[in-house]
C-alpha cells in the first residue's frame, strides 16, 4: 500500500476516534445556557482576602495545601464582608477541579443564611470533573460587616483551585473578565481563521496527495490548538456554561496533537517517510487504547494520565526535531533545496516547540500561576502556523505552476512534448550539472536510475502507434508519482526514462521510490481493465561518489542492471 494511501488510512482513524468521542460526551450531556446580565460599576478584587481554617491567609490556587482540620477531604476558607454594602452584589469565581459543598453567611460564629452550593455537572465520559467553571453567590444588602464560609471537596487530591473571585456585580464580572482575556481569545480565533484558510488551499491542492494530506493535518492541528485556546480564556464557559463539554478539548487536544504534528510537519519534509507517520498513528491509538481501558476498567480519567499524555507530546516533540535534523542533512546536499524559505520554517518549529515547554514548565511548577495553560504555546503556534502557511502557499506555488512558469522556448527545448516530462537535452544538461557538483564536492553521492518501457515495439505493432503513446503517458505518470515531485523524470528518448538522485541516503530513496512506482503500477492494471495489455517498467540503478566519479559510467552500469531485468522478463513470458 502506498504512503500516501496509508496516510489517508491513519487521518480517517484518527477522525472516527474524535467523532466517536464528542458523540459519545453529547449523548450524555444536554446544553443548558447560563447567561444574564447585571448592571454595575465596580468590583472589589477578594482573591487574597481568604483565612484558612486556621485564621492564617488562605492560597485560593492551592486548595490542596490547606488545612483539613476534620480530615474528610473538605476545606474551608473565609472572607469577611466589607463593613458597608450599598447594595445587593454577588461573590464570583471561576472554580477549577472543586465542588462547592457550602455557602453560608455567619455572624458571630451563627449561621445566618446558606445561600446553597455549587456543583457542575459532570459527564462520566469526560472524566470525574468539569474542569473549570464559573460559580456565582448572591450577596444581600443586609450582610454587610458579616463573614461567610466557603465549603469545598477537591476532586482531586492534588488539584483544585479558585481564581478571578471578586465581589460586585455579575455584568460587570463578565465585562472585564472579557476584556481582559480578548487579546488572547482573538488570537485564538486568528488561529482557527488561518487554519480554515488552509482548508481551502487543501481543497484546491486535489492534484497533489502528498501535499493535501499535509494540509489535512496541519488544519486539524490549526483548529483544535484555536478552539483549545478558547476555551483556555474560559470566555465561552463564562456566557454558555457548559464546562464539561469544554473540558474534552484539554486533554483531547493533548492526545491528538502529537499525530497530527507529526504527519504535518512530515509533509513539507523533502521526502516523506512512512515511518514517521506509522510511528505518529501508533503513538495516537496506544493513548487512546490506555486513557479509554483505564477509563472502563479502574474509573480513571483523563487527569490521572496527565503526565503521561504530557510525556508522549514531548516525545513527539523529539521526534518533529529529529525529522527537521535529518532532513537538514539531506538538504545540504541538495543547493535548490537549501534556502531561507525552509530555515525559516525550522526557525519557528524550534519556537513552537520551546513555547510548548515553556508551558509545560509553567504548569509544573508552583512559582507560576496562571488561568491559562496555553500563555506561551498559543504565540508559538501562531509563529508556526504562519511559517507553515508561508511555506504551503510557496509549495502550492511551485507545485501549480510547475509548467505554466516555463515559457514557450523553453518547453519546446527541455520538456518533452507527449509526458511533460523532461527531454533528452534536459537529461544532458542535468548530467553536465551534476558531473560539476561531484567534481566540486567530493562528499556528493549521485544515484542514476535508468528505466524502459517494456514491450512498446509489440504495443505499437499490434495495436498502433495512438495506443503505444497512452502506454508511454501512462509509465511516465507512474515513474514521476513513484519518485515524487522533488525528484525530476526525464524521457530520455523512445521507451527510455531517467531519473538522478542526491544525498548520503540517495540509494535508499530510491528503492523507496521504486516500490512506490511498482505498487502504483500494480493498481494502474487492476484499474484500466481498457488497457489491452499490463503496464511493465523494468529498472535499474547505479550508485557514484567523489571528485573522480565518472557519472556516464554509473549510467552505463544502471543501464545494464536495466537491460537484465528486461531479458529476465522477456525469458519468462516468452
């Protein structure tokens, strides 16, 4: 099967498994809007005014350090109102991993009013939390000068936390709270714009699989980091609700991330490796196999895998350098591969990557706190996102204008008129190139590939020289889809092709581009049942390298290597 076929394979699984997953959250969950607006003016900030149960200030991001003095996994803070309340305000908070088992309003140590408690719904499929939501308190006029006590059971032992509480109106909450994150929520947005924008570049690119399936990819990484990042501001749980359903994106995000990375970047590579993307899907499904087991068998969520599905993308993140480095490699053996178009890309696939750990560094340690877990990666990835755009129009570029570009003189000197493919004076003139390079760098290795057509003479005898040409255009479409579109495929004369390639691994590429020639041959005959007799190319190659390498030679001898896969063919039919 060949790469491009099996790539599509893996974003299909990859696809099901998402759609099975939202399915399955819906089914569950209904939609219950939570809006309203209340006029007000001011907030007073409250974050830092909290006692713990032992009268000492109280860390509202660090629930877990407080003190339990009943030892039932409960805590309990405090805060005293201010001493004059002009009118009726709220107590607003945006809790995270916490339910809010009670609060009530004290005076002098009496329970004066329970104004109820907060728990969010909770969908078992997502996990045993919400995430983060908001929670709101109606405070009356008459308790001013009063304490009230906030009763919490953490759903995690090692998390939990309440952040952005304030005490005024809720209109006005949800005004600032808005305003404050807008930069961050409009990135976010920008993200998913640019993504969709490369949908459609995809969907213009139909002729180029390799390229659309790099597309594809990087599109769902585009829109799932934009609506991951949305809901990190938490903007939309603030005026909708519904925290569950915004809790899938962290972790599910997390999970496909590293796969569609992986195929993304693998897809602007100047050869695409399969073992890239066999090694992304098996990463993807092996999460998914232990977070979905642990899930139905020990009633473990998405939480208690955290560091692992945060190790996994860093192996991912090892494995996209590792690919950039080796590919690096390659191309500075290539001169019309090495440039600044591509050192840019590189340049912001190191920014992303360090961005990412940056935020990984951030939600580890206890010297950051912030609400928002993606501060550093969004930028990164909107450096990334914008480098890749750059660099697919470029390659969308290239790849549709790949012979309008060439003018009329020059189609008619170096392209061959019945393939489109490069002539006999093409082939010379890359020759005579290529004899300069290996005279010039001594660590130049060149693999020349000679191919023939067989049995086009009993093809034109038989059945006409009209039929023979469709032979020809058909070998030669499989010739240039097997060795791609960095490698150029000359008709060198009659049933005659060449093909030159480059680099330390050059040998190795070509028997990868050979396979993928046969298996596109093999499919061409099971489909054009029209075609009177089976497609047959026969091939050989020959590998040269050094100051003293005499490219004719390799020629010849990838010539005889041909001609003996000929006869050998030619014995056994006849």
């Amino acid at each position: 099967m060949k790469k491009e076929q099996m790539g599509h394979y893996y974003n299909f699984i990859v696809f099901v498994v998402v759609c099975a997953y939202f399915v399955t959250v819906f089914i569950q969950h209904s939609i219950e809007p939570d809006t309203g607006f209340t006029e007000g003016q001011t907030l007073l900030d409250i974050q830092n005014e909290w006692l713990d149960e032992e009268g000492s200030p109280a860390d509202l991001n660090e629930l877990a350090k407080l003190p339990d003095s009943d030892g039932d996994g409960r805590i309990s803070i405090y805060y005293d109102l201010p001493e004059v309340l002009e009118e009726d305000k709220n107590v607003m908070f945006l809790g995270s991993n916490v339910f809010v088992e009670g609060f009530v309003v004290l005076q002098n140590g009496t329970e004066v009013s329970n104004l109820g408690y907060w728990q969010e719904s909770v969908v078992s499929s997502v996990g045993k939390s919400y995430g983060s939501a908001f929670c709101n308190f109606d405070i009356k006029r008459v308790f001013s000068g009063m304490r009230v006590k906030l009763s919490a059971d953490l759903i995690y032992a090692d998390s939990g936390k309440l952040d952005n509480v304030m005490l005024g109106k809720r209109g006005v909450y949800i005004a600032e709270f808005i305003a404050d994150h807008a930069l961050v929520f409009i990135l976010s947005v920008v993200t998913i714009i640019i993504g969709m924008v490369l949908m459609l570049l995809a969907l213009a690119s139909l002729s180029d699989k390799r390229l659309r399936m790099s597309l594809f990819s990087f599109v769902m990484c585009a829109l799932f980091i934009g609506i991951w990042g949305i809901s990190e501001t938490h903007v939309i749980q603030l005026l909708a609700g519904n925290a569950s359903l915004w809790r899938i994106t962290d972790y599910l995000v997390l999970i496909v991330l590293p796969y569609m990375l992986i195929t993304a970047v693998n897809g602007v590579l100047r050869e695409m490796r399969r073992i890239y993307n066999d090694i992304a899907i098996i990463m993807f499904v092996s999460e998914v196999v232990l977070v979905t087991a642990g899930w139905i068998c020990f009633g473990l969520d998405f939480h208690d895998f955290k560091p692992f599905i945060h190790f996994m993308m860093l192996a991912a993140a090892a494995i996209i350098a590792f690919m950039t480095i080796m590919d690096l490699k390659n191309r500075k053996e290539d001169d019309e591969l090495n440039n600044s178009r591509y050192n840019m890309l590189v340049f912001s696939e190191v920014m992303f990557i360090l961005c990412g750990i940056v935020d990984l560094i951030r939600h580890y340690s206890a010297a950051f706190e912030s609400d928002d877990a993606l501060l550093i990666l969004r930028i990164g990835f909107l450096i990334f996102e914008l480098a890749m755009f750059y660099r697919y129009v470029i390659m969308f570029r290239d790849s549709t204008r790949q012979m309008t570009e060439l003018d009329v003189f020059h189609k008619l000197a170096f392209v061959d008129g019945l393939t489109g493919l490069g002539n006999r004076n093409a082939f010379l003139k890359k020759e005579e190139e290529l004899s300069e390079r290996l005279r010039n760098e001594p660590d130049l290795t060149v693999v020349a590939c000679s191919l023939d057509m067989d049995y086009l003479k009993r093809l034109n005898d038989n059945y006409g020289h009209a039929v023979g040409d469709k032979y020809l255009k058909a070998a030669a479409a499989a010739i240039q889809r097997g060795f791609g579109p960095n490698n150029r495929v000359f008709r060198c004369g009659g049933d005659e092709f060449g093909v030159f390639v480059c680099g330390k691994d050059a040998e190795l590429r070509v028997l990868d581009c050979l396979e993928n020639m046969m298996e596109d041959i093999e499919e061409f005959n099971q489909d054009k049942k029209e075609y009177p007799e089976p497609l047959s190319i026969s091939y050989g190659y020959a590998r040269v390298e050094g100051a003293t390498a005499n490219l004719e030679k390799c020629e010849a001898r990838a010539d005889s290597m041909m001609y003996d896969m000929k006869r050998s063919r030619k014995a056994m039919r006849d």
